[in-house]
C-alpha cells in the first residue's frame, strides 16, 4: 500500500512538474520523437521483424539444438539462448529482452534462465556504438569500435557471472540420433507447432513489431521529457555536486556528473552529454561506455515490459546491467590505454557501420544500414542451414571390401 502511495505522489510530482515547465517538456519531446524516428524506429525495424519469422519458422529451434552443447557448459542454459545473444548483439537492445520473453512464454526457457539470459543478451547494437556514438557523438570511429569490442566482452563477462544466479532449470534432452538430424527435427517440430501460413506469419511479425516500437518510442519521449523538466527544476543540482565531489575523490574528471546523471535516465542523452563534456578523451568514452552499459531507465523500463506475463524478477536484471556498466568501462579504458592500437587494427573489418552516413544520412539511409547489417545475419543462416541440409543428405560410400 505504502508502495502505491509512493509511486501516486511521484507521478503527481511529475505532472506537477510538466505543468510548471510547458515548453521545456514539450521541446523535450519533440527530441524525443526525432531520436526514435531517426535512428531508433530505422535500425530496430528489420531486426525485430527477422526475430520475429525466424522463431515462427523454427530457425530459433534448429539454432538451439546446435548451440546446446556450447551454451549450457559456459552459461547454464539451453541452446536456444543462443538465439536471443546473438540478435541482442547484432540489433542492441531491447531486442534481447524480447526474445527473451517470448522464450519463457513458449516453455523454452525457465524463469531463472530467463532472469540469466535477460541480463546477458541486453547490450547496444554496433549501428548504435559505431555509427551513433563514435562518429556522430566523438566524431570518431576508433572510440565507437573501441565501445563495440568492450560492449561485446562485457556481455561475455556479464554471462559467466550470471551462471551464479541460481534456481529451476530446464531437463537436459538426452541425444538421440545425430547431430545434425536432431537440429533439423528441431526445426520441422518448431514448425509444425507453430502451424501459421507464412503469410499470416509476416502479418503477425509486422503489425506485433510496429506495436512493440510504439511503445519503444513512448519510453524514449517520457524519460526525454523526464530529464529535461527534472533539470529545469534544479532538483539535481544537490545530487550533480554531490556526484562531482565523489568523482574527484576517487580521481576521476568531475565534469562528467553531468552526463552520469543524465545517463542514469536515458542512454542516448547521457553518452551525448558524456562527449560534449571539457574532460579527457579517455574520461569521456569511459563515462559514455558505463552510461550504455548502465543502458538508463528508458531502456531498463522497455525490456521490463517485453518480459511482462513472464514472472521474470528486475532485481537480477538490474544488477546485470551494472555489472555491464562496470564491465565496460573497465575495458574501454584498457582499450584507450596501452592496448589502444586493438581498435585500429579492426576498425576496417566493420564497413557497415564505420561510416558517418549511419548518423548524417536519413531516415531511409539509416534504414538501409540497419537493413543491410540485419541482412548479412540472415545470410548466414541461410548458409548455415544449407550446408546442414547438404550433409544430412549427403552419401557415404564405404570402401570396406567385403569379407
């Protein structure tokens, strides 16, 4: 009941706040729209869409049976958590989180391996990393690859650590038959359940996608609007001196409270504010670094809400994202340290997203971008599955002679 009360008054508080401070929260909004527009809206669209038929097709199945022997040893949990890793990583979130919970909704997965899995999978995408914040926020492509290749560890990291949340898991499937056999039976049994036209099946993806970015976008306006009334009001000025003192005893840049606070609410305004700042190089792609993998309140409020119906606990995510935060800034600056020519070295091995016209471009720029990196994922299923379907009717001559 107390609880209740408290969330009242704070959205009271807030209302009142927004009333005081009209056009601060209406040009907040207004900002808020163009970040979906123009760089949310374009670069989730196919990932979502794709995620969506290959689960209906059965490919998140087939994927499964082969990934099992990998992710259960290293992570504790089932093969087809391989699917929401990879696509979380290739998209950025919240694409991780819903995967995730439409897995625990179709029995795949556990609630405790949900709770694993929804704070490994979450990270930003490399179209979010490179293009957004390392060219068009540092103007730099070496600090965006550099934020990509701590992001990726980090969510490595974060994995392992999670191996240590405890609960019910899903039964082992004992192995019958081959490898690839089990793979492909996965597949046609997936299929088969799902039972929708293919045509019905990209009707449902498409008008559940647009729902889920609607949504997406509403979170992104609120919280812009949030930061930006909250700081108007000068509430935070307490907490932002507070934070500088604490910054500069443990020797870090105190201009970059700030951005922390900022940060804290929404991620794309506190790795802004993270570059605009007067400190270091270094200082700046750290702070951003935690920011992303703090990933804010917005981001934390729409995976909440694509595990909804799921029984999936926040607590466990919330500590998976901060051990993300410190996972990545820790490695960011190792990056930008002495292992600083690492990003160099690859950042020409990342065409599709080492260009400013991601971030300068248009919204149909950014779509093809996005379209084009989702596109490459797609091929190499398309090729992974092939090759599975050649070998499994593949012809063995033995050339035994006969006694």
């Amino acid at each position: 009941m107390t609880r209740n009360r408290i969330l009242a008054g704070l959205i009271f508080l807030i209302a009142g706040m927004i009333f005081v401070f009209p056009e601060v929260a209406f040009q907040a909004s207004l900002e808020g729209l163009k970040l979906w527009f123009e760089i949310v809206l374009p670069t989730l669209l196919p990932f979502f869409i794709i995620a969506d038929l290959l689960m209906g097709l059965g490919v998140v199945h087939f994927l499964g049976s082969l990934l099992e022997p990998v992710m259960r040893p290293l992570f504790r949990l089932p093969g087809v958590a391989g699917f929401a890793v990879a696509m979380g990583i290739t998209a950025g979130y919240p694409l991780g989180a819903k995967i995730t919970g439409e897995l625990i909704r179709s029995k795949s997965l556990t609630q405790v391996e949900g709770e694993r899995l929804a704070g490994f999978a979450s990270t930003a995408g490399p179209l979010f990393l490179v293009g957004a914040v390392g060219v068009g926020m540092f103007g730099l492509p070496d600090v965006g690859v550099t934020l990509l290749i701590s992001h990726l560890a980090g969510a490595v990291l974060v994995g392992f650590c999670m191996r240590l949340h405890k609960g019910a898991e899903s039964p082992r499937v004992k192995p019958q038959g081959s490898y690839l056999g089990r793979a492909l039976s996965a597949l046609d049994t997936a299929r088969k359940a799902d039972g929708r036209s293919f045509g019905t099946l990209f009707s449902s993806a498409v008008r559940n996608t647009f729902q889920s970015m609607l949504f997406i976008g509403g979170c992104i306006m609120m919280f812009s609007v949030l930061v930006q009334v909250v700081t108007a009001t000068g509430i935070l000025q307490p907490i932002r001196a507070l934070l500088a003192v604490a910054l500069n005893f443990a020797g870090l840049d105190p201009a970059l409270a700030p951005a922390l606070i900022s940060g804290f609410f929404e991620t794309t305004l506190g790795a802004q504010s993270a570059s605009e700042t007067v400190a270091s190089l270094g200082a700046r792609a750290t702070a951003a670094s935690f920011i992303i993998g703090w990933s804010g309140l917005s981001v934390q409020m729409q995976a909440a809400s694509m595990l909804t119906g799921t029984k999936v606990r926040f607590k466990p995510y919330l500590y998976a994202r901060v051990l993300h935060g410190l996972f990545s800034a820790i490695i960011t600056a190792l990056l930008l340290g002495p292992m600083s020519f690492i990003p160099a070295s690859v950042k020409d091995t990342l065409p599709v997203v080492s260009t400013a016209q991601y971030l300068n471009g248009s919204f149909a720029a950014r779509f093809l971008a996005s379209a084009r990196l989702a596109t490459s994922f797609l091929l190499i299923l398309v090729i992974i599955l092939s090759i599975v379907w050649l070998l499994k009717r593949m012809i063995y001559i033995s050339f035994r002679p006969r006694t």
